[in-house]
C-alpha cells in the first residue's frame, strides 16, 4: 500500500506542477496581450485560451491540495468526542468525498465524450472543449485516489497504539 500512496502523492504533486505552468501561461499570454493591445496589435483569443486554462488551473491542484490539509474544513464535528467517534465521523467525511468526486468524474466523463462526438469547440479561435473537460475528471478521479489514502490512514493509524 505504501507504494501505492507514493505513487498518488508524486503524481499529485506532477498534476499541480502542470497547473502552475498553466498558471504561468495565463498571466504572460494576458500581459502580452495588454501591451500589444495598447500598440493597436491584439491577440487573437486570449479571452478564450485564458478562461480554458482557467479549467486547468482549478482543477488540477485539486488532489494535492488535499493532501496538504488546504482545503477548507470545518472541524466542529471532528474534534468533538473520543478517537472512535472522530475515527468514524472522518471516515464519513471521507467516504462521502470519494462518492462526490467520483460521481462528478464520473459526469464529467460522459460530458467529455459528448462533447468530442457533437465536436464542441470555444466561440473564438474553436479550440475543442473535450479536453479540458477529462482535465477536471482526472483532477477529481485523483482526488479519489487521495481520500481512499487519507480513508486508509485513518483506519490504520487508529489500528497502531499512539
């Protein structure tokens, strides 16, 4: 299982890099596009690649995120009561996680393929929109894969004498 973990983090860790350069991307692309704006030379599209990476950039870094414990989290339930209460009231949270990013995954998916059958693409400069929609299914298909982890440690931390 460790193994398994290791490659989870590494690869979220890889995902959120992505995201950053796209990050990057978005901020030169819109900088060029104000000074060549302002010299009667603007870029075509900007509107649109700046929004579709957009996409990248929040879907993404969703699964190292939570990793790195940065999500926004109420712990009024969770820190009420003894280990087993806190044991089973984070194993729903987690569980109910797994279910909700995997159900939009799972939607985003079949959005993704409808969209390449019908060829969908952006107003503009008619970049297709599949995808960038599979983008925010495998930002949430990997952040199933981090709460199954985070479900994992749970028990196995609880299992260990602290």
């Amino acid at each position: 299982m460790t193994h398994f973990i290791k490659i989870v983090h590494s690869f979220s860790r890889w995902i959120c890099w992505v995201s950053v350069a796209a990050l990057i991307g978005m901020m030169l692309l819109t900088s060029s596009d104000v000074v060549l704006r302002y010299m009667g030379y603007p870029i075509k599209g900007t509107f649109d690649i700046v929004g579709l990476l957009g996409t990248v950039v929040v879907a993404l870094p969703i699964a190292y995120t939570q990793i790195l414990g940065r999500h926004i989290a109420t712990d009024f339930m969770g820190s009420r009561g003894n280990q087993v209460v806190r044991t089973i009231n984070n194993s729903i949270v987690c569980l109910l996680g797994i279910g909700t990013y995997a159900l939009i995954a799972w939607q985003c998916s079949l959005l993704g393929t409808k969209l390449w059958r019908i060829g969908r693409v952006s107003d503009t400069i008619e970049i297709p929109l599949f995808p960038l929609v599979y983008v925010v299914a495998l930002g949430c298909a990997l952040n199933c894969f981090v709460l199954l982890v985070g479900f994992y440690n749970l028990f196995a931390k609880s299992g260990r004498k602290e």
